[in-house]
C-alpha cells in the first residue's frame, strides 16, 4: 500500500488470549502496514484467571535492539504498552531517541491498572518509571486510573469535573508528551462516558462520548491504542482518530457482549472485516 508504514510494537506477548501484541498485531497488520515486535515480557495468559507466568525479557531487548541498529533497521511508528523495568525504560528511551526522523510516531499506553488500583505486579516504582518513560511520546493513552496515578490526581476517582479532566491533561502534558488521550472517564456533571483529550497540534481540549457497554474484556486498552495508531497514520487529526476509534471499538464489544468465555478478550481476527468498514 502507498500509505504503508514501518510499525513496531513493544510490549508483552500472551501465549493465551488477545491482548498486548496479540490483540494489536493483526488490526495494524490489516491495515496495510508492515508491523514488528519487540516483546517486553512473555505472559502465560491474562492476569484474570488468577494464575500465570511472566518471562522478563530484557536481556533479549537488548541484544536485539543492538542487532537492529547494526542491521539499520529503521520504523515510522514506535507504540509501546506494558514495560517491565527501569532496565528496560531506559533502554527503549535511547532506542526511540535513535529513531527520530521527521514524521515519526510514538504512541504510549502506560499500562498500569486500572479500576482505581494498580495491576497485580505493578508498583509505585512502575508508576515513577512510566513518568520518566512518557516523555519520549507523541500521544500517550492511558486510562483514568493510569492517569491518576501518574499526576498523582485523584486517585480512586472514577468521575471527574471538565476542570478537574482538564487539570489531569495538563499534568500529564507537564511530563513531557506532545498530546494526551485519557479512556474510561466518565463526567461528573452529567454522568457521560468520555475520552478526555489534549490535541497538542491544535493547542486545544477535546472531549469525545461513547456508550457504555457493561462487558469488561482484557485487551480493549491495546485494541484501542491500536486502532487509534492506524487513524493517525491515516494523517487524521488526533480529535477525529479517537472518534473512529472509540466507534470501532464500541461496535466491537456490541459484537462480543453475549459472549461467555471473555477472559481471552475479543476475537480480533473473527472482526478485521468490521475494522475496514
């Protein structure tokens, strides 16, 4: 395709379930663009089911990024998601650093928790090494939650004022992102579910309304970033890529919802067709 792009995706690989690279593999790879990996850990299965085995993958990073750069290995696009260490923020900073070029891409969803509370294995020092790590992107995309927990705002709040959604962005733009996408909010005025957004292009606040659908699935946070990635590369402003993205994703899940078994998170490969609508 004319449009294609180079996109690497760091982040975990599950060997059971759709989520982290697993989810966002094939809907960026269905759009067209050549998609890599970088896995930052190997997770046997969702945290859901209450067991699982994480494999840290560090050491692996860091002789492949080594290669890559002997290789010449260039992206267009760098997403990121679940970091397991500062070894491994530090090492993906310098790395994306060695990437700029004009036009590059980097979108950040600082997987952390969500639901107000941290995930299992997630500490306060995963919060202080997400702060340090952001700064390297262009669009961060993290929950309400995840936002709370890096402004250090809120925390356990599951409703928000437009001045205090606002004051959230602005903090989250202090630590050095160009533009901020926050999921799960919900208004306090009214009681809406929203994305609130800061479009760092525009200079200007946005705030986009979806409807609520009550069936959680694992994995919808990178089905979003995902599909919030291809818009932007799709040159759309960053208003309009939440937009589709957020209707993408609610057709989704209506399709899902009667679903029994949503611990593996939704049947990505069953619905390409519906995402090139």
């Amino acid at each position: 395709m004319e449009n294609s792009k180079n996109i690497l995706i760091i982040g975990d690989m599950p060997g059971y379930g759709k989520m982290g690279l697993a989810g966002m593999l094939p809907i960026l790879s269905n759009m067209g663009h050549s998609v890599y990996n970088l896995p930052t850990a190997l997770v046997s299965n969702n945290f859901d089911y209450g067991k699982f085995s994480v494999l840290d993958t560090t050491a692996y990073m860091r002789e492949t990024i080594q290669v890559w750069q002997t290789l010449g290995f260039q992206f267009d696009c760098i997403t990121t998601g679940f970091l397991a260490s500062a070894d491994q923020v530090d090492l993906l900073r310098d790395f994306i650093d060695s990437q700029r070029k004009e036009d590059f891409l980097v979108v950040t969803d600082p997987i952390m928790g969500d639901g107000g509370k941290l995930y299992n294995g997630s500490t306060r020092q995963t919060v202080d090494n997400m702060r340090r790590f952001i700064g390297v992107s262009d669009v961060i995309v993290p929950n309400l939650t995840e936002a709370e927990f890096l402004t250090g705002l809120y925390e356990g709040e599951e409703l928000l004022t437009a001045e205090q959604a606002c004051r959230v962005l602005d903090s989250l733009r202090n630590l050095g992102p160009r533009s901020v996408v926050v999921t799960s909010g919900q208004e306090k005025e009214i009681g809406r579910h929203v994305v609130w957004g800061f479009d760092g292009q525009a200079e200007g606040y946005f705030t986009v309304p979806y409807r609520f659908i009550k069936a959680h699935f694992p994995g919808t946070g990178d089905i979003f970033t995902s599909l919030l990635t291809g818009q932007l590369l799709k040159g759309r402003s960053l208003p309009q890529a939440v937009q589709k993205a957020v209707e993408l994703l609610e057709r989704l899940i209506f399709l899902e919802q009667d679903v029994a078994q949503r611990n593996n998170g939704i049947r990505i490969e069953k619905y390409l067709s519906v995402l090139t609508e």
